[in-house]
C-alpha cells in the first residue's frame, strides 16, 4: 500500500506547514487513522473481492 504512505507523507508535510504544532499533531493523528482504516479495507477486499469492506 505504498500509495496510502505517499500520501501521508505529503499530507504531514501540508500540514506541518499551514497548521500549528498543535493542529498538525491532531490532523495528522486522524489521517493515519483513516488511512489505516482504509489500507485493511483494500487488503480485506483483495483477499476477498465479493465481500464487502468493514470498515473499523
């Protein structure tokens, strides 16, 4: 899943610039969540193509 690393890393760097310390930190927490949410959902589906994602 190098795509969901890519965009992590140009998403901690946004927002390292445009937030606060403190506001970058809370961003970038969420988004990892997210992105990990949706790695295991593409790695479900892949094993298994007709089943439905379930999301966590």
């Amino acid at each position: 899943m190098d795509h969901f690393q890519r965009r992590l890393t140009l998403f901690r760097e946004t927002a390292n610039e445009v937030c606060t310390p403190s506001g970058a930190l809370h961003v970038i927490e969420r988004a990892e969540r997210i992105a990990r949410s949706l790695s295991i959902a593409v790695a479900e589906t892949q094993a298994a193509p007709d089943a439905a994602p379930a999301l966590r």
